[in-house]
C-alpha cells in the first residue's frame, strides 16, 4: 500500500509533524496494479515513481516486469520526501525485489533536473495534492522554476499537483507513457488549463478514466486516472471513457489489450482552453446538445455580462466587529458607524433579502451589524471605549486585524445588489439585496453593471430556470460531503436566459417566486420560472424545460453519491 500523498516539501517539516502532516491515504492495489499494467508493456522498460509513499506502485512495477522477464533491480527507480515511508519502502524492495537503494533516493523530486537525468519508458504513481496556501516558499518557487523551464507557466494558486505532473512528463524518454491518479481539478480549476494543453501537445494520446464512485471512498478529493502515451508527439482530441468503479479495471487488464474500449473524443483545444468542462460529458448527449445550443442564443448570457461577482469582507474576528442592535445600543456606538450585515447564507430564506428578514436572523446570529469605520473617521468616546475592549482581549493581535492599519478598519466592504450562497448541498440561492446590507466572505456579492437593464429583482427571477440550475452543476465544482462551490469565476460564468419582457414583468413574477420558495415549495417556483421565463419568455418546449431538469439533476447525483464515508 502506498499513500496519495497531501506531502509537504521539508524534511523538518516532516520530522516535525509525522505522517499526519503528509495527509497519507492509502491507494488500492487494484489501482496501482491497473495503471503499472497500462504502462509497462516491455521486461527493458525503465519505471519512475517520483512519490513513492509506501511503494505499492514500486511492488506492482517489480512484479510486472519480473513477468516479462526484466530485471527490477536496474530498472525501476523512485524518490520519496518522507524520511519514515522512504525507510520503510526502501527494505522492502530492497529485499524483496533486490532494486537498488542508489535508485531510491530520499528528496524532493522538484531537485531533481530532468535534463542531468536518465530518463524513463515509465512513469506512475500519485502526484502529491498541497492546495496553494500551504504549498509555498522556496518549494513553489523550485516547482515552476522546473515547469518553466518545460514551457509552461503556472500560476501562483496551483497546487502542488500540477507542477509535479509536468516535472513527471520531463523525465520520460520519446515514447514514454505515463499513468497516474489525479484529482479532479485537472478538469475544472482555471490553474490547471496550462496542465491540459501541456498534456496535449506532448502525447500522441491522452485517455482520461473517470469513476461515478469515488476511487477513494474516505476522501474528500475526487480523482481520476489519467493515462498518456507516445511522449514526443501531440494529440487533438482527450479520450474519455466514465466506469462505475475500479472493479472494471481488472475486466481491462483480463482483455489483454491496452486499448480502453468505449471511449469518446473530446477535442483538447475546447478543454484546454476553458470553453467547455469534462463535467458536461456526464450528461446524457440529447442534454449536453441542447445545454450547447442554448448557450449560444443572444437571449443567453453569462452572469458576468450582466454583474460582477465578488467575495464578502473579512474581519478577522467576526465576533468583535459584529454586534446585535442590543449590544451597540449598550456601548454607545453610533448609528453611523454600524452597517446591516448577512453573515451565513442561512439568513436567505427567498428571492429577496429584506430588513424584515435582518432583523428575524439577528436572533440566530445570523446577521448582525458589522462595525464600520473608515480609516479617517474620528472616533467617539463610546467607540474608542469598545475598541479598547477589543484590545485588551487581544482582538487587535489576530492575524487578519495587525496585518492593516488601523486595526479597526475592515477592508473590501461593498454594497450589492444581490447575494449568492456559494457553498450548497442541493441549489446556490441568488437574493436580492432589499436590506441595504453588506455580506462577509460566507456569501459571494453581486454588483450588476451600470450598462445592465436588469434590476435586482429580474437577476434574482431568472436564476430560477432548470437551464441555470444545469448550468450552475456544469460550471460549479463539487467538495467532500456532497457540497457543490462556486467560486467567483464560475458564478459569472452561469449562464441565464434574458427574455423580452420588462423589468416590471420580471419583478412580479420575483414576487410570485419568493412567497413559493418562503413556502418550501422550490420545485413548484422553478417550474413557473420555466414557463414564463423559457418557454414564454424563448421558446422552449416542456420537453426542452424536462431535459434541463434532469441534466441538473444527473449531475447533482452525481456529487451526491461521492460523499466521503464517515
């Protein structure tokens, strides 16, 4: 058994923290076996696993190339960062296979060069998964110092993935093939498109395995398996193929062929480049045409035409800058210096966000008045009492608050006109600002433009149709627990239908709206949004509105049975 590794680039680091801090999950053998048998197909081949873990990849590629008659102790190759696994590893396929320990070095793979390098017929293995924020320091900097010199640039958000694969492609001989588990942002985070080309043009052919069950079952990270061939060449279209599980890849292995049958094209440039996602492809075809149609009217356009998307503020101590009226009323504070203010998306209980609703969630915590003070502002008594409070309970010592000045003064607060839940277990909401309040980074703000013709109420009306409903599981991406996000890009990339009516027309079917989904009734305010919106409103059928509906809810049941075990 090896790990898909979540590693950190330091040995102290390591040493410091164990193996706990490496994020270890262990990979099924029946996975490494599938992969290792996918890319050794000669007893000369020489194979790499540049992130061994436990060496369960290592093991599968010693057997395999002992069955065709080669010699693992001279060909088979590995690093590994964690002192502890290498060791254990290490005597292990020392012993049991004879590799040498000189082919096995305890490093980060990012200081290996590939162009002093021997390179190999194979790579497998996992790349390590270190999302962004703790992926950092001289080991970023290392990281796309080695993709650059390959041609790629990466951006400062990837995660460690990303510069591993292509640090992995460097080290294969013209001809090489390369086989590895890779999580699922491959196919959906902006960071990664260069990863995608990247792919494209250094492979004769690129198939991408994806599973309706998750590979790993207790982890929150959706994977797939990725298999590419013919380094040196470049390939116009991915092949894709989606299994019900990994208990169809020995059904693979028996056919004796390293053909995946069943596959479809999808044309590299399209993916790469961010103008369609691989999620699409889970959908029935008769959907995904009319989605692909649709998308293309003039009376469809993406919510980033008509409303920049933003993230709420940060305080930095949510519990300080945050005071029900009762509390503001005993320190004094002035009402000029108190701003309404959302801070769960639970407080959004309709299309429109209203003071009646403010003051309703005050009593849950749910909303509040968020101190805002402008960094000129003089302060009354009462204000600088409170703030002395804070600071005497070492508010203006957290991380968020010494890292601006004053202290006291929370930065990125704007005034929108709508709202948006961008963490949800079944639809996003998207509310309509009547509050007059501003949001913390629990929700997404909107701000439409001043060119729009839509009024707050209309945008809230037309995110109701099944065709946005599709489009927000198509451009949104899903986490561990079911959830789905949508992160500040993707929301403007949602697609909605502008009819021909007036914002008149609109606001009262908003109306309309709200009270039924108030009701508990979504389904039945989705269905009036599909009538008067798509069918009246564009000219869609029932039939049409049906498709959508069910695309919608394949992908969303999608993310729903991959929830993590407990």
């Amino acid at each position: 058994m090896t790990t898909l590794q979540t590693r950190l680039e330091t040995h102290d680091l390591v040493a410091q923290e164990g193996p706990k801090a490496l994020g270890a999950f262990y990979t099924d053998d029946q996975i490494a076996q599938f992969l290792v048998w996918w890319a050794i197909r000669s007893g000369q081949d020489t194979v790499m696993d540049p992130s061994f873990g436990g060496g369960v990849f290592l093991r599968a590629a010693c057997e395999r190339l002992t069955e065709l008659g080669g010699q693992p102790a001279c060909q088979v190759f590995g690093v590994e960062v964690d002192a502890m696994a290498h060791r254990r590893a290490v005597e292990d396929l020392c012993s049991d296979f004879g590799v040498r320990t000189q082919n096995l070095p305890l490093s980060d793979f990012f200081a290996l060069d590939s162009t002093v390098m021997q390179p190999v017929d194979v790579v497998v293995g996992n790349p390590p998964f270190i999302r962004y924020q703790r992926f950092c320091g001289d080991a970023r900097r290392t990281a796309l110092r080695r993709v650059a010199a390959e041609g790629v640039q990466l951006s400062e958000l990837s995660s460690s993935w990303a510069p591993f694969l292509v640090h992995s492609i460097a080290m294969l001989k013209t001809g090489g093939r390369l086989a590895m588990v890779v999580p699922m942002e491959m196919c959906h985070a902006a960071y990664a498109l260069p990863v995608l080309d990247h792919l494209a043009k250094s492979f004769a052919k690129v198939t991408f395995l994806t599973f309706r069950d998750k590979l790993f079952p207790d982890l929150s990270e959706n994977t797939f398996l990725l298999l590419a061939e013919g380094k040196g060449a470049h390939s116009t279209a991915f092949l894709w193929r989606d299994l019900t599980n990994a208990d169809r890849l020995p059904e693979m292995q028996q056919r004796g062929h390293w053909r995946v049958p069943g596959t479809h094209r999808i044309d590299a440039q399209t993916l790469s480049r961010g103008h369609e996602r691989l999620v699409e492809h889970f959908l029935p075809r008769k959907t995904r045409d009319l989605y692909r149609e649709l998308r293309k009217l003039a009376q469809v356009r993406r919510l980033g035409d008509v409303a920049d998307v933003g993230i709420g503020y940060v305080t930095g101590a949510n519990d300080f800058f945050h005071l029900h009226p009762d509390e503001a009323r005993m320190w004094g504070i002035p009402e000029s210096f108190l701003k309404p203010a959302v801070r769960r998306g639970r407080a959004l209980l309709g299309l429109r966000f209203t003071r009646d609703d403010w003051r309703q969630a005050l009593e849950t915590g749910e909303a509040g008045y968020l101190l805002l003070i402008e960094p000129e502002s003089p302060l009354p008594a009462s204000l600088r009492r409170y703030l002395q409070n804070g600071e005497s309970q070492g508010v203006s010592k957290t991380f968020k608050c010494r890292m601006r000045s004053p202290w006291f003064c929370v930065p990125h607060v704007h005034q929108s006109d709508a709202f948006l839940s961008y963490m949800s277990g079944a639809v996003p909401r998207l509310v309509a600002n009547h509050a007059d309040a501003v949001a913390t980074n629990s929700l997404h703000v909107l701000r439409l433009h001043a060119h729009t013709r839509l009024t707050r109420d209309a945008l809230a009306a037309l995110w109701q149709t099944f065709l946005t409903r599709l489009s927000v599981e198509v451009e949104g991406h899903p986490l561990g627990g079911g959830m789905l996000k949508l992160e500040p890009t993707e929301a403007e990339n949602v697609i909605l239908s502008l009819p021909p009516v007036t914002n008149g027309e609109l606001a009262r079917l908003a109306e309309e709206l709200d009270g039924l989904v108030r009701a508990g009734n979504d389904r039945a305010a989705q269905e009036q949004a599909d009538a008067e919106i798509l069918q009246k409103g564009i000219g869609l059928t029932q039939a049409d509105c049906r498709l959508l509906h069910e695309g919608a809810a394949t992908l969303r049941e999608r993310r729903y049975s991959r929830i993590p075990r407990a």
